[in-house]
C-alpha cells in the first residue's frame, strides 16, 4: 500500500471544503488533479471515503481515516515549524477563516500587505459563519481566523466595526446624518443570519423594539442586490462599506452596537510560526495606518 500526502491533502479538502471545486481553489490545483488524488487514494485502500451523489460526504470507511489523515498533515505542518524555527525562514501555507464581511471587505488589503511584508507566505482565506470559523480553529481546519468579539486572549485587534444602516440612496432617509432604528420600521427588514443577526436583534432590543425580518439572506451580495432593487433595508457593519455599489449609502445608525474583529490562532495549541508572523505584521501595520 503507497498512500502519499497530496491524496490525504486532497482528501481533508474536500471534507472541510464541502466538495471538489472549492477544495481545489483552496488548495490551488485543478479539479480534475482533487478527484485523481482521491480516487488513487480510495484505490490504496480498496473501499470508498466519500459519497459523490448530493452534498459531499464522508462514507463509513472515509469517516475512520480522517482523523488518522488529518494527524499525518498534522506532523507534516510539525516538521515544517520546526524546520522555519530552526533556519528563520517563513515559508508554508496559512489558511485562514473568516466571515463574508470580513473576508471581502477587510482582508483584500491585508493580504496585500502580508504579499509584501511575509512574501514566503502563502494565504488562503475562507469564509463561513461564526460558529463554523471557531469549530474550524478548533479542529484544525483553520490555522487562523479573524474572530468576532472574543474572549480575552492572545490576538491582534484589526478594527472595532461598527453597525450601519444599508438604504437605496433615492430613501427618504438617506440624507440624514444618523438613522434611527426605529425610523426604519415601515420598511421590509432584511436580515443574514451568518453573524450579524444577533448584533442586529441587540440593536433592536436596545431601541425597545423586535426584530421580525422580512426575509432571511445568507449570501451578502443577494442581501445587498434586494436592498439596491428596493425590496427593504437592512443593517450592516462598517467593514461592508468596500463592496457596496454607488446607489446604496451606509449610515451610522442609533443605538449604537458594534463588534471587534480579532485576529487570531488556535486558542487551545501553539500558533504556526506564520500565523505568528502574520499576526505580528498585522500589529505593526495597523500602529503605522
């Protein structure tokens, strides 16, 4: 039996992408180079890991080698922190999660500054909600993760993001310097359930009133496309304010909530040495901004 590391990188990445596409953009190759990968890996060990049909999933035999799997990257990752400590070079791979805001909103510029400053290396972000994010950092899915309003810990602050109301420019508040919560109730509300709905409840409860969304949107850019068609208005942070087309207007809105967003490694584990320095970078370029 020859079971290589590339079948059981491939393998893990399909699991905690959800299916070959996205586990081939994490990964940088090709679809097609995931499903060899996987197949050649199922032929070492004569049996099926994973279920093609629907939503990708892991079958009996597939759900009894993960964890072993994922301890043989693990090592790997060892060895290579030990190899970057012992020479001072940073190279490898950080996988960072993050939630949509986030991700589309603050980390562009920040990665772009990470390509300069830690050019060795390599970050690749993705998102999901929350919860998802801490049970990522915690499995180790994630070497990394930009988190929302953290318990006290280790990590590097990127911003304080405070909530805005979201509005058409042609509404009737858009000109107002601050919009009141209130003032919004004879509008449908929308809402994503992701991570800012809890935030937006609390806003709400503050201002004596009960959420009771029109609608429930998962993705961000389907929730900014109904507010910029007109079907409602909606709440969201400060750190949206780059992916918002020219006819939407982002307000500062009473009362007033907000959320730190932490960067951050494993709470319970040794950070990789990246993640270290990434960290550190991060630091240095936010007193200097």
């Amino acid at each position: 039996m020859t079971v290589n590391l590339p079948q059981l990188r491939a393998f893990v990445a399909v699991v905690d992408a959800g299916g070959f596409g996205a586990a081939a953009d994490e990964l940088g190759v090709s679809q097609s180079a995931v499903s060899h990968a996987v197949a050649s890996l199922e032929r070492e060990l004569a049996g099926p890991l994973l279920v093609r049909a629907g939503q990708v999933r892991t079958t009996v035999l597939g759900e009894r080698v993960l964890p072993y799997a994922r301890g043989a990257l693990s090592a790997v990752r060892g060895v290579e922190e030990a190899a970057a400590d012992a020479t001072g070079t940073l190279r490898g791979t950080v996988r960072i999660a993050a939630t949509p805001t986030v991700r589309q909103g603050l980390l562009p510029g920040l990665t772009a500054h990470w390509r300069e400053s830690c050019p060795h290396v390599t970050v690749r972000v993705f998102e999901g909600d929350s919860a998802e994010i801490t049970g990522w950092l915690a499995n180790g899915t994630a070497d990394a993760a930009v988190l929302v309003d953290p318990p006290p810990g280790p990590g590097v602050r990127l911003a304080v993001d405070g909530y805005r109301a979201l509005l058409p420019r042609d509404h009737p508040l858009a000109a107002e310097p601050v919009v009141d919560v209130r003032d919004l109730a004879d509008d449908d509300f929308l809402v994503s359930p992701g991570g800012c709905e809890d935030r937006v409840r609390a806003l709400h409860e503050l201002a004596g009133l009960r959420l009771a969304p029109a609608h429930r949107v998962r993705d961000l850019a389907t929730l900014i496309s109904m507010v910029q068609a007109g079907m409602g208005v909606t709440v969201l942070s400060e750190v949206s304010r780059p992916l918002l087309p020219a006819d939407l207007v982002l307000l500062p809105v009473s009362p007033r909530v907000s959320r730190r967003l932490v960067l951050s490694g494993p709470r319970d584990g040794a950070w990789h040495p990246a993640v270290r320095a990434l960290a550190e970078s991060a630091r240095r370029h936010l007193a200097l901004s």
